[in-house]
C-alpha cells in the first residue's frame, strides 16, 4: 500500500529537509519514526519521496511525503505518528497510487515570505511583483543545479499589508534553489527605491553580471502543494497547533516580533 503524508515543520530546528548524514533533518525525523514504528524497513525499498526539499531554516504548513507502508500501515494516523515525532507534525494521511511521486504529481506550489516592514513603498512592491508573472528564464533568481532548464512560470502573486509586516503569496509549477527568496528580495530592494523595475525586467531577459542575494530562509514557508485527484484525510486540529506552534517560533526568532502579533489570529 502506498501512502502520501502532509507535514508541516519548524524549519529553524533543521539543517533542512534532506536527510543528511551526522545532521538533523526532516527526511530523517520522519524516517527515524517510520523506521522506529515498523512502518517502512528503509528508504530505498520503501520507495520513499519528499515533495519539496525545502531549505534550512524555511519551514512548511503543507510538504508532503510518500511510501510504500509494507509494515505497520494501521500506524500511520496523526495522532500515532505525532507522539513520536519532534519539531514535524503529520496532518493528514492519504492513500494513493503505485506510481505516485509528491514532487511531479503537484500541480502547484505557493511559498508564503512574512517580511517586516522597513518603510517600503507598497505601490513599486506590486509592480515589480507583476514583471515575474508568467515564463521567464530564472538564472539571475536562483541557485542553479548543473543542467537546470532555468525557465519557470510564476502563475500569481499577491502581496497583502498587515500592520508592521508583509505577506508575499507567490505560486507557481515548481521552482528552483532559492528562487522563491531571490523574488521577495528583489520586490524588497524596489520596494526601498534600491532596485528600479526595469532591472528586473532586464534580468528576466538575461541581462545581468550579479544575481540578486536570497532573503533569510527563516521569513519562508511551503504554504501550499495542489495535487488533482489526492485527499488528504486531515487533522485539523492538528493543523491548528502546528501553525501556533510554528508562528509562535517565528514570533521569537525574528528581529522585530513585536510586529507579528497579529499573525497568529491570521492563519
């Protein structure tokens, strides 16, 4: 039987979310319980595959996972898997088919970046979000693995104001390395009159010599993965801690968390 996990996760008490030797990590959590309870034998017979490997310090309300369950199946629940596991929450579990794989069967992902305000002008904010919408080359956006195809479409982005801070929705297909925080830091830098948006523009063309830096990773979350055809049978309760839980983290770590007093009655 195989079966697809939902996981949210504190992404600022991993070294990401690829298992990694002699670090903690996501895959490992996870594996370490699936292991732990009989559930799976090992990653490679169990066929075990992660959605989206999200880097360290960016955390996740929906990333998912699949495997093959050959051992205990009557264990992957919530409230069982939960018990067992630190700083990652199981939200919802759902049955799915032999040839499943959680990275190519999403139709979508939405990465959400909480930026506090530094005095920015909302209106250039929102025309620079616009220049990334549709297929563009992201080579001056991303960290690019060694034969990378660099096109990407970008399909929305919304950008809403809260007091002291920012929420930036961007979705797309799939993105690359970094991307997703090379795009806020470049609405940042319109936003303080840094960057003109005809830079961008010339970017996205290729024109370039220096890339534009990531955003610190800890103001990213996976917000959300669109599969057709995939129900997740949720925990919503669950869900409802793992954002408090994460947000209340979020609230401590960053500089100014005074100002994100409100998020956590704005999930």
């Amino acid at each position: 039987m195989k079966l697809a996990i939902r996981v949210a996760y504190d992404g600022t008490a991993f070294y990401g979310f690829q298992r990694q030797p002699d670090v903690r990590t996501v895959e490992g959590e996870l594996l370490r319980v699936l292991t732990k309870l009989r559930i799976i034998e090992d990653v490679g017979s169990s066929d075990f595959k992660g959605a989206s490997r999200t880097d360290r310090g960016v955390s996740a309300i929906f990333n998912v996972v699949s495997f093959d369950a050959s051992g205990r199946a009557d264990l992957v629940r919530p409230e069982v898997l939960n018990h067992h596991l630190r700083d990652v929450w199981v939200l919802g579990v759902a049955e799915v088919p032999d040839d499943f794989h959680p990275r190519f069967w999403a139709k979508s992902k939405t990465y959400r970046y909480y930026l506090v305000d530094e005095g920015f002008d909302a209106k250039r904010m929102r025309e620079c979000a616009e220049v990334f919408l549709g297929e563009h080359d992201f080579s001056a956006f991303a960290k690019l693995e060694p034969g990378k195809d660099p096109v990407r479409e970008i399909t929305r982005i919304e950008i809403t104001e809260r007091p002291g801070y920012y929420v930036i929705e961007i979705e797309g297909k799939s993105f690359l390395w970094e991307m997703a925080r090379r795009m806020v830091n470049a609405i940042r830098f319109c936003g303080l009159g840094v960057m003109e948006i005809r830079e961008v523009k010339r970017m996205l063309k290729g024109g370039y010599t220096k890339k534009v830096p990531p955003a610190p990773p800890e103001g990213l979350i996976l917000w959300h993965i669109e599969y057709e055809g995939v129900n997740f049978r949720m925990d919503e309760r669950g869900l409802k801690k793992a954002k408090r839980d994460i947000f209340e983290r979020y609230s401590r770590a960053l500089t100014r968390a005074a100002l994100f007093g409100d998020v956590l009655v704005n999930l």
